[in-house]
C-alpha cells in the first residue's frame, strides 16, 4: 500500500495549478512537508494529515505553514 499525501500548487497571477504526491516515508505529515515546501519555494501552505476525515480525536485540524516576511533574517553586512 503507498500511501501518500497530495499537494496543490497555485499560480494566483496566472491561474495555473497541478497537483504532485508526496511519499509518506520521507515526509511524516502536513507540518514536515509543509516546512520543507517553505524552504524551497517560499510559500503559504494548508495541509490535513493522513487520518484526516477519520473518527480518530484530533485528526481533523487544518495545518497551517509558511515564514512571515516580518521575522526574515537581514542580510550579512
């Protein structure tokens, strides 16, 4: 069974999407995989984990991601 989690990406200036799968073996959840997406793309990411929609208490929080542009480290003199 390969289980994965599904991804979004949005292009808001052109209307553009796609999807893409990611493996749950190298990203644990929406908070591993959302942290990895802000590094590389610098993005705003919403994520549900995998129990999602489940019985299971808890399982149905939204994960919110991304760095503020407030809290960005200055660049080196």
């Amino acid at each position: 069974m390969n289980i994965s989690q599904r991804v979004l990406i949005v292009d808001p200036a052109t209307g553009f999407y796609k999807t893409r799968k990611y493996g749950i073996g190298r990203y644990f959840g929406p908070v591993d995989l959302g942290i990895h997406l802000v590094s590389q793309q610098r993005s705003l990411n919403f994520g549900v984990g995998i129990f999602a929609g489940s019985i299971f208490p808890g399982s149905n929080r939204l994960v919110v991601t991304g760095f503020s542009p407030c809290c960005e480290s200055p660049a080196p003199a």
